[in-house]
C-alpha cells in the first residue's frame, strides 16, 4: 500500500506549526501562563501540570507522561484519525484548499511574523 502522505510532509506538520498557537488559536484548548510558562489542560488526564518546548515543537503532559506532536494533539482533542489529522494540519498551512480561507491566512501571517518585532513594539 502505498503512502498517502510522505515523510517531508510530516516532518513540515510536526515542526513548523508552533504547538502553542496550535493549542491556543485551533484547538481553542484550556490554557493559561502559570510561572512564566505557558500551561494547556491536558486531553488525556484534564490537568493543567503540562508545558511545550518551542525547540522541539512538543507538548508534554507531566502527570500522565504524554508528549504531543502537533499530530497527536489534533488527533487526540478532535477525536479523528491520523489521515484526518494531517489533512486538518495541511489546510492549516495552506496546502489543502479550504473554505475558511481568512483563518488559513491569519495562520500563515501569524506564522510568518514569528521573530519579527511588532508595530510599536521594543526593540
């Protein structure tokens, strides 16, 4: 059976959608910054003792022991499959037409802009 999607297409969903915004804009899951660090309410086990790592693009659930690639966080809080999923994530980054196709461009603005300082902003 051949592969439906390849390596480089993965590899282009799990990094290069920051799992933050994935969490907070697309998910609209549960979160908060709590000591600094940005928190989500985790699908598995509902608590909030969670964090991700922009160098790696992971969430990781430290009550249950769950780390999360953008994959499985779409997979696991939409309750769809792995197909479903990239095909979720690949709309997102505009390579699947959609409909919703201000919310595809809002995405790739804001993915675009990170590391470019803001309008009135320091530095």
């Amino acid at each position: 059976m051949p592969k439906k999607f390849s390596s480089q297409e993965l590899f282009e969903l799990r990094n290069f959608i920051p799992v933050e915004m994935l969490i907070r804009e697309q998910l609209e899951m549960p979160s908060k910054i709590s000591e600094g660090f940005f928190r989500f309410l985790c699908p598995i086990c509902n608590e909030f003792q969670t964090a991700i790592n922009p160098a790696t693009n992971l969430a990781r659930c430290f009550r249950c022991e769950r780390n999360f690639n953008t994959i499985d966080l779409v997979m696991t809080v939409q309750r769809i499959g792995f197909k479903e999923s990239v095909l979720f994530l690949k709309r997102l980054m505009g390579k699947v037409p959609d409909q919703n196709k201000d919310a595809r461009q809002g995405l790739q603005n804001l993915v675009g802009g990170i590391g470019q300082t803001m309008p009135g902003g320091l530095g």
